[in-house]
C-alpha cells in the first residue's frame, strides 16, 4: 500500500513541476535574455580592455603600478557604465567566509 501512495505522489509532485516549468517559460526566458546581454557587455569589455593572463599574476603585492588591478577597474567600469573605481574581492568575517565585492572611489 505504502508503494501505491509513494508513486501516486511521485506521479503528482511531477505533473505539479512540469505545470509550473511551463507557467515559468516565459519568465525563464526573459532572464536567459538579460543574462545573454550582460555576459556580451562583459566580454566586450574584456575585449576593449585586452585582458590577458599577465594581469593576474601578482607584482609587488601591494596593488601599486598594478596593470591588472588597473584594467579590471576599467572592465568593471565599462560593463556597469560607471567611471573607473578600485575593485576589490574581500572575505567577510561570517562564520561562513563569503566573498564579497566592494567598491572603494
């Protein structure tokens, strides 16, 4: 019996989400839209910029003439349509670290 009730509410829970998925299409498909546009913008700015491997390697470790900091401060400006501002990834100090990203002008 406990097998009958266990496929009879898989069989619900199922028809439930593809009923809801199909609802969402429209939805889903505006983010993907939004997503596609804002992923162009940043490899657009990747391009303009000419981001390379070079600009992640460390030099002196205090971020000064750093020419990668520099352009992802550039990128940065140009996929949000801001002026230039020191980007910088930081670790909270949550139980959990998390990383987050902060704007310093």
């Amino acid at each position: 019996m406990s097998n009958q009730f266990t496929n009879t509410a898989s069989s619900t829970m199922a028809q439930l989400i593809n009923r809801s998925e199909k609802e969402l299409t429209e939805s889903f498909a505006a983010i993907d839209a939004i997503a596609m546009t804002n992923q162009e913008k940043v490899l657009r700015s990747f391009a303009k910029n000419r981001l390379t491997e070079e600009f992640f390697a460390e030099r002196t470790g205090y971020g000064i003439d750093d020419t990668g900091r520099e352009a992802i401060d550039r990128i940065f400006a140009d996929a949000f349509g801001c002026e230039p501002a020191r980007c910088a990834c930081r670790w909270s100090l949550a139980p959990m670290p998390l990383p987050v990203l902060s704007l310093v002008t």
